[in-house]
C-alpha cells in the first residue's frame, strides 16, 4: 500500500502531512499551514508565496526510508 506524504520547510519549522493520494496529502498540509497562523496569530496567508517549495514524496508502507528515499532491499 502506499501513502504521500507533503513536506514544507520554512525558516522556523517543518510541516508535513500525509494522504492516501498527492493531492489529499497536500490539502492536509495547507489546512495545517492555516492552523499554524491561526495558532500562532500570523496572517492566514503567510505561506502563500512559499507553496512552490511544497513537495510531495510516495510512501509504500513498510518500507525503510533514509533521507525520504527507500534502501533498496528494506521492504522484504
């Protein structure tokens, strides 16, 4: 089986949130930016000229991953 995950570094943090497909990992990831702000009293839109730099990485379960790509061989 495999999931996504969407991944967004910033100055201050790394967000990062997971879904069964691309798109539902990186929606997940935009309402949690928006929480963030609401969070921390920042503007909602804070992020906006960031989104380019999101990026998503496919996730097969069970697998070992080092630095967001598979060993080779770990999945058996």
């Amino acid at each position: 089986m495999k999931i996504y995950k969407a991944i967004f570094d910033s100055r201050n943090f790394s967000f990062e949130a997971y879904g069964e497909t691309e798109t539902l990992a990186i929606e997940h990831l935009k309402r949690g930016l928006n929480n963030h702000a609401k969070q921390y009293g920042i503007e909602r839109n804070w992020w906006h000229d960031y989104a380019g730099d999101i990026y998503t990485v496919e996730i097969t379960l069970g697998a070992c991953y080092r630095d967001n790509a598979p060993i080779l061989g770990a999945t058996e």
